[in-house]
C-alpha cells in the first residue's frame, strides 16, 4: 500500500495541483472525455520534450545570463510547435485540421513552461539530477501527473457543473475550490 501512495502522491504532486498551473487548460478538457485524452497526452510530449531541450539550454547559457533563460525556454517551446505541428500535418493531412487544436491548447500552457523553470529549480537544489535522463524523467512525471489530475478533475465535472450545484458557485468556481481541496490532500500525503 505505502508504494501505490507513494507513487500516486509522485504523479499528482506536480504543477496541477501544487502551483496551479494549466488549470484553465485543464478545465476546459475536463468537460469532454476526447479532449482531456489529447489535451492530456499533448501537454505531455510538450512538458517531456521540453525539459530535454531545457536541459540543453542550461548547458548553453553562460554563467550571469540566466534572465535569458525565459526567452530560450519560450523559443524552444515554440520550435517544439511548429515541428508538432509540421509532423502532424505531414503524418494525417486529413485530421490534421481537428488535432491541431491541442497543440495549440498544449503549446503555450503554463503547465509546460512551469514544468522547464521547476525542473530547472530543482536541480539547483540538487546537482545530481542535472542530466539529460533526470530532466526527461522529470518532464514526463510533470505531464503523467497532469493526466492523473485530469482524471481526478473530469471525475468530479458532471457534479460541480450540475444543477444542484448554486448557478452563482456551478462550474469554475467550484472546481477551483475542488481542486484546491484536493491539492490540501495530496500536500499532506508528501
């Protein structure tokens, strides 16, 4: 039992549900099972791929220029854009057209370029994950643990978006207080 805890508390203490990052994205996904699944697996690749290139930068970036690492970060998630999008369009022409809206939901989500700047702390505070696979892994967790909060989010839409539910409180007012309560849960679990 202590492993299943302790690997559910790794997946869902990330950026969702301790720094609230990507909860607009993430509430729009919620409502349908077909955009959290894309939603959801985009943001991944974006948070995955971009802590390999984030990895990169930082072994780039000179001593005293790290007020530069926003705008290296930002066009490293906008090469990782357009190479998505350029692949997807040379892979599905034909579904090109309805998949490209979640690259453009997961792009530029505060999810992603706060998984680069959280990885980038963390390994100041420890020198020994300062390597390509520490940030890679670091990344996927990030974007494994914004499935698993949108799992835990999508479980609980129907209810706070139902009439039962005061029309001045229904929908993202009460999933704020929702995902707040349950990140109060996962923080006591850590």
């Amino acid at each position: 039992m202590f492993l299943v805890t302790e690997l559910i508390l790794l997946l869902t203490s990330n950026l969702i549900l301790t720094q609230a990052l990507g909860t607009s994205t993430l509430f729009i996904a919620a409502g349908n099972k077909k955009n959290l699944f894309w939603t959801s697996v985009t943001i991944t690749i974006f948070t995955t791929a971009g802590s390999a290139a984030a990895y990169l930068i930082n072994d780039i970036i000179p001593l005293g220029a790290e007020n530069l690492m926003p705008l290296f970060y930002a066009m490293a998630v906008g090469t990782l854009y357009i190479v998505l999008l350029t692949v997807l369009y040379f892979v599905s022409p034909k579904n090109f057209k309805t998949t490209r809206k979640y690259v453009h939901l997961s792009a530029f989500n505060c999810a992603v370029m706060g998984t680069l700047f959280t990885i980038t702390e963390k390994v100041a505070e420890n020198h020994q994950l300062n390597t390509m696979s520490g940030f890679v892994l670091a990344g996927l967790e990030a974007g494994l643990g914004f499935i698993l909060a949108s799992l835990i989010l999508t479980s609980a839409y129907r209810r706070l978006t139902s009439a039962d539910v005061p029309a001045s409180f229904r929908g993202f007012p009460a999933m704020l207080l929702y995902l707040g309560i349950i990140s109060m849960a996962v923080y006591a679990l850590s």
